[in-house]
C-alpha cells in the first residue's frame, strides 16, 4: 500500500532521539506509579532494564494477508477468491468518516492529540490494575497498531506469543515502537493501516470486509450506526457478535455506547446519534466464498481447480506447496487467468445438450489457444462439488469391486481433475489421435506425405507381445493389429490412411520410423504418461522401440494433453506448456513475469505444416497439398465453417470416443470415457462427444475472419 507522507508539530517526546522518548516515559510511568509504593515492581522496573533500550528503534512494516482474486481473461468477471483472511486494503478516502470517527470513539479519544501513548491512561490503568480495580488497557490506537503488527511479522510461535500476551514486558515494547511509528507516519496513514488490520469476527479482518460481511457494501458507504457496530466489535469480536444470542444483546450497548461518545466528541449532533441508536441491528453475515468450490458459476470450477494446481507448482511461490498455499491465499494477488468466458460456456452447453450429469460417463472438453498454451477452456458433465458423505447424492462406483465396498462413483459430483490429470488421474487411452505423432516422426525422419503403404485388414508385425493376447497373431507372438472395418484395405498415403483412420497403415508406418522415434515425438508434443507402465515404456528406448500399440493410442493422456499436442501444429510446431494465466499483480502494483507462454520447439515449421495439412482429412476440410479420401467425422468442417484439421480416436470394443478439432485460433479435445472403471463394458459413442467439441468450436469461431493454414515455405 502507498502512503503519503506530511509533516505534523511535534512535542518534546517526538523530537528527543529514542532512547531519550524511552527513558522519559520510563521516568514519567514510574513516578505516576509510586502511589502506593508497590506500584514500583513490574512495570517500573521492567523500564529500566537494558533490554527495552536494546528494542530495535524501526518497527517491521509487515502487511496483513490480503484476497487474492481470481478473473476470467476479460480482467472484469471474477471467478473466485482465495484468502487464508477474508481481508482487502481500501485508502482512508474509500473509508467513511464515520468509520473513521466511530473507532477512535471507541478506543482512543486522545488519537490525535498524543505521540503514540497516553501517559495519564498508562499510568492510571498501571495503579487501577495494581490495586485490584477493573483491568485497564490504556492502549491507544497506535499502540494497537503496533501490536497486530507484532503478531503478523512474527517468524516464530514464541514471538507471535509475545506479541499478543498480556504482560508489562509487551505493553514497553508497544509504547516504544508506537512512539516511533508517530515519527514516521502521519495521523491518518496511521488509522487506515489499523482499519485495514483490524479483526471484526465472522471471517471478516480489516474494515473491507467487514462492510462486506456484516452490511455487503463498501466501506465507504458505512451509516454513523454501522460504523459504530464494527468500530465496538474490535475490543471483543467474539463477545460483540451480533448473529449470537448472547452477542446481540452486548453488541447492541457497545454500538450505543459509541454512538453516545461520537456524539459526545461532537463528530455527530444529538439528532444524528438518537436516530442512530434506533436503526435495528442486523443478526446476519454473508460471509464470501473461498477457494474453487465456491466460484461463481459452478461450471468454472474444473478450470479454477487446474489454476490452483498449477500455481502449487510454480516454484516462484515458494520452496515447498505449503509456502506456495500461503502465498496464494494470503498475498493479495490480482490473477487475470486465460478462461475465455464464451468458449466455457459454449463448451458447457454443448456438452449439457448431448449428456445428463448424472450419466456415469464423462464427457469431457478442453479447448487451447495455439501459439500461447493458454486454456481457454475446461468443461464435463459434472457439478465441481465436494458429495456431501453425511447426504452422498453421487451413485455407486460404476466399479464392481469399489461399489462392493460402498465407494462412490464421481457423478454428479466431484473434484478430481477428470479434464486435466493429476493425483489419481493419469488419464484414459484415447486412441487414433495419437496416429498424428507417428505421422509427425515419420516426416521428421524423411517421409513424405505421399509415402504409399498397401494395406491389408490385418497386419502382421514384427512388434514381439504375449502370445495369449488377443491383439497377437493366431499361433504367435507378433502383434497383429486389425482395422475398425474390413474395407479398409488398399493402398493409402498419409492423407488417406490418416482421413480414414487406417490401423494397417500407421502401425507398418511406426516400424519403419521407429516407435521409440513416435514416443519421442509425443513428449515433445506435451503428452505427460502419468501412469506408471507408460512412463517406464516411454523412458526407456528399447521398450518404446518395441511398444507396437502406441500408434494407436493405448497410451494413458487427458483432453489437455491432446487439444496442447494438436495445437502445437497450428502454432507452426511450436509446443508450448499449457498455462492458465493472462497477467498476475501483486498487491503493490508489480506484474509478475510467470505463466506467460513458454514455448519451444517441438518440430519444425515445414513438419508441421504437412502434418496439418493431412489432419485437415479426417474432419472433413479439403487439403491444400493432396488429396483427402473419406474422414472419420465429415460434419464437422460444415458445422465450423472456417478451415480446420482435427482427429477421431476410438479404443478397442470402444471403452473410449474421442474428437480433436482445431483452427488457427482454437482447438478442442473431447473425451467420452468413465472415469471410474477403465474396464467397464460401455460402448462410448462418437454422436456424442463429436457434436460437442466441433460445435464448441464453431461457436467460438463465430464471427471471425476466415484464415487459411500456412503451406510450407510460406
């Protein structure tokens, strides 16, 4: 926060250098506390020890925790806040002066009269306590200050313990740095830094929230009898709450207590506090949401939850996940993140039209910007939910030995990562979209487009695998994939085998590139082989020499990873890391340099400009340097409108049906899977993931210009 800075008269005590102020105010205290004589022990003696002159001079101007709020890419819609304490610095301007006058009604009359302390209050409440009288503070405004100060610079539990513990030793401490805060800081700088600090129960801390949670209005529309509420809750927000029966009561004479002392320091006219003291206390809060499961639409949820996980592993935060939490939740960040409001809501419809939340399949969306790696879009058939265990609404596991054991499936309710992986999620195998990396390979490596392969309905490899599989050749061990039909046989190219989808293509094609080449492809295309056996494959170049089925999907991957892989052809075969953020400032103003996209080279611009142009197959567009022969999902280039290039993938007995469709400025993946039980007996069906995604697509490209893809060497 920003402070201005005025020069104020001072007093004695405020020119004399800081041990003079110290010893001075020693002298005074224990002269007014010499009646009667055991006044003397404590606090006068604990005055003159070495260690109260030996105090650092400059008190540690540590901020508060702030919200931080989370937007959609317009910088305007507000997708959630995060905050360890719902609290959110305002200037004094944005305070009422009623607020203003309220507190200093309520704890400090003589705020802007003394230096930090009151002398005659330190001493009067020394004797009163000393003789056994009603405890007495006497702590003024700055005092305070300086105490919730102490609190939140604390670096260890000891020190935050003496910071607040009732001790003569804490109230010298306070008195001495509050004399120096008054050099340093005017009046003013010194009543907002204590208004935006100060607790006000129910969640709320700093009077930000407070008007929030008590009155949902902004501080400075604070009324004289709603300032004199928050000003009274300060002493004891516990005690004073108004929502409880025994706080009502209590929180009602405090607020009139002060109304009567506003009036009484004439910052109010009788008239006003008479008609203040009649308006009804309110016995409700409405305490904001916090974190992903409160976001504002319930469909933003999935896309929140990935930026959460994305900003726990961003080392810039902090060493360890929890430094990185509280960072988070406690730095007042201002995080304009990559969702494009239309295209979520454009997947979330397309998706409610083909599929009910409570089907125990998932049809899963995610949509990325080429060139960038920002997620413009993540969306499924389910509420982002915590299923409440004590009124479980989500069903059964649709896993036979989970559903034994009583465990739930995660319809319609969940908050596992289904779209982007992670934890338990290590994705789903999505099938022929990953034809595309052994064509990428296959060019990479000095094959062009046109490069023939006659095809049988079955293929005999020489991949070596269990001979008891289904997938091996009768009475051996050799892999021997089939295709989806049997008319599928001939001679294709690259146009042609990938617009149909040809397995008796791509798997030939992989042998002689060398799948460990196509593995290789796919992690520099994004693909993250979460799982366990994939990653052990996919690392290790003998085994992924040998892995035959991997052209053909069998490979665990998300719609993330697929919708970043295929967009790194559009971006000219420029991969780049899938971030969820436009812009993050801190609370002081800074931009950080982080989540900004991150790219690199995955292949070259020629590679993946031929590559493209035979993606553009299989949905239906025409390619510009051959010639498309059928396409697996011929609807979606009418539907779109604008050119595009995409795949369909689908496993075996049809576990999962998946859609990729991209333009220059978008592209979609679609999953049709169950998240719960990779074995389940479903047929997905490609009537209803394919609509979802390409329609997802045209209505983004909805009124865009129409840009053509680059040929090579363009």
């Amino acid at each position: 926060m920003t402070f201005w800075t005025r020069k104020r008269d001072r007093s004695l005590f405020a020119n004399g250098g800081s041990l003079v102020i110290c010893g001075l105010l020693a002298g005074v205290v224990v002269a007014a506390a010499s009646f009667p004589a055991v006044a003397m022990s404590g606090l006068a003696a604990k005055a003159g020890s070495q260690g109260f002159a030996e105090l650092p001079s400059e008190l540690e101007q540590q901020s508060a925790p702030q919200v931080t709020r989370i937007f959609a890419a317009d910088g305007k819609t507000q997708l959630a806040v995060m905050y360890d304490e719902f609290r959110s610095d305002v200037p004094l301007k944005d305070i009422s002066v009623n607020m203003q006058h309220a507190i200093v009604a309520a704890e400090d009359h003589q705020f802007y009269e003394h230096n930090g302390v009151d002398l005659k209050g330190v001493a009067r409440a020394f004797v009163n306590n000393k003789q056994g009288g009603a405890q007495q503070g006497a702590s003024t405004l700055t005092m305070q200050y300086v105490r919730m100060t102490l609190a939140y610079s604390a670096k260890t539990p000891q020190q935050a313990i003496d910071a607040t513990k009732d001790s003569p030793e804490r109230k010298l401490t306070e008195m001495k740095y509050a004399m120096q805060v008054e050099k340093e800081l005017t009046k003013e700088q010194i009543l907002e830094r204590y208004l935006n600090m100060a607790p006000f129960g129910n969640g709320a801390y700093g009077v930000y929230a407070g008007s929030q949670v008590y009155f949902q209005k902004k501080p400075k529309d604070l009324t004289i009898a709603e300032a004199a509420l928050l000003a009274g809750m300060v002493k004891a927000p516990t005690s004073f709450d108004p929502t409880t029966p025994s706080g009502y009561p209590q929180a009602l004479d405090r607020r009139n207590y002060i109304i009567d002392n506003m009036r009484d320091l004439k910052y109010i006219t009788p008239e006003q506090a008479t008609q203040a003291k009649e308006v009804k206390l309110a016995r409700t809060t409405k305490r904001p949401g916090n974190g992903c499961v409160s976001v504002a639409k319930n469909n933003w949820g999935f896309f929140c939850d990935y930026f959460y996980r994305w900003w726990l592993s961003q080392e810039q935060f902090g060493a360890t996940t929890y430094d990185r939490e509280r960072q988070l939740k406690s730095g007042g960040y201002r995080v304009v993140t990559s969702l494009d409001i239309k295209a979520q809501a454009s997947a979330r419809k397309e998706i409610t039209d083909q599929i009910s939340d409570k089907n125990r399949n998932a049809l899963l969306l995610a949509g990325v910007e080429p060139g960038t790696g920002r997620v413009r879009a993540l969306a499924a058939n389910r509420k982002y939910k915590l299923d409440d265990p004590e009124h479980p609404k989500n069903k059964l596991s649709s896993n036979p030995d989970l559903a034994e054991k009583g465990i739930r499936g995660t319809y319609p309710n969940t908050t596992n990562p289904i779209i982007t992986g992670g934890g338990d999620i290590v994705g789903y195998q999505a099938g022929s979209v990953f034809k595309m990396f052994t064509m990428v390979a296959a060019l990479e490596n000095g094959f062009g487009l046109d490069h023939s392969i006659t095809s049988g309905s079955t293929y005999k490899s020489g991949y070596i695998i269990n001979p008891s599989s289904d997938a091996a050749c009768p009475g051996t061990h050799f892999y021997c994939p089939s295709n989806a039909s049997k008319s599928e046989q001939g001679t294709f190219n690259m146009w042609t085998g990938f617009g149909k989808s040809v397995n008796t293509y791509f798997v030939p094609l992989q042998e002689q590139v060398g799948a460990e080449k196509v593995v290789d492809v796919a992690k520099r295309f994004g693909v993250q082989f979460r799982a366990r056996q994939d990653a052990e494959f996919a690392n290790d170049p003998a085994s992924a020499h040998q892995w035959g089925a991997f052209t053909l999907g069998v490979s665990a991957s998300t719609p993330l990873d697929i919708a970043n892989a295929y967009a790194t052809l559009a971006g000219d075969g420029m991969y780049c890391k899938p971030t969820p953020i436009q812009r993050i400032t801190s609370a002081d103003g800074t931009k950080l340099d982080v989540g900004q996209p991150d790219c690199t080279r995955a292949t070259s611009k020629d590679v993946a400009r031929r590559a493209l142009d035979a993606a553009r197959c299989p949905v239906g567009d025409q390619a510009q340097l051959g010639n498309c022969a059928g396409a697996t999902e011929p609807n979606a280039h009418d539907a779109v409108g604008h050119p595009i290039f995409g795949k369909t993938g689908t496993t075996d007995a049809d576990k999962t049906a998946a859609l990729v469709v991209g333009t220059r400025s978008l592209v979609v993946a679609g999953y049709l899977v169950n998240p719960d039980w990779a074995g389940h007996y479903d047929r997905m069906q490609h009537g209803i993931v394919n609509p979802a995604v390409y329609r997802t697509v045209a209505d983004y490209m909805e009124g865009k210009p129409q840009e053509e893809f680059k040929k090579p060497g363009e």
